[in-house]
C-alpha cells in the first residue's frame, strides 16, 4: 500500500478522534485541529478525484479547416 493513502487514512482517523475528543473534553483547539484535519483530507481527496477523471485532452484534427481558407471551393458540390 502506497505511504500516501496509508498517510491519507491516518490523518482523516486522527482528525477524527481529535475532533471527537475536543467535543466529549470540551476543548476547543483539539476540535478545530480535527476539523483542520478534515477539511484537509477532504480536499486532498477531491483533489486526487479530480486528477484520476480528468478526461483526455483534445487533440488536433490532422487537417484543420482553417488551413484550406485559401484554396478555391470544388466545382464538384460532392466535394470530390
């Protein structure tokens, strides 16, 4: 298992008890680091979502449409 997804879990459990131990001891900072905590997995998550499903670039016809502006229209309307 990859150190980041096992640092990944550690941190969001850890955010966890801290934010739920702040909350039973009524200690505000240990809340707010767990909270801090959280919202950072939370975005470090739905960062690593967002880069496995980008989706695949557009790549560049071979033969663009504006490279033949300059060629005259075909007699033929069948284009050929």
């Amino acid at each position: 298992m990859p150190i980041r997804i096992v640092a990944f879990v550690l941190a969001a459990l850890g955010g966890i008890v801290l934010f739920a131990c702040g909350g039973a001891w009524r200690i505000w900072p240990l809340q707010i680091g767990g909270l801090a905590l959280e919202i950072g997995c939370l975005y470090a998550g739905w960062r690593w979502f967002a880069r496995q499903h980008k989706p695949p670039q557009i790549k560049p016809a071979a033969n663009p449409a504006w490279s033949m502006r300059d060629r005259p229209p075909p007699s033929d309307p069948s284009g050929r």
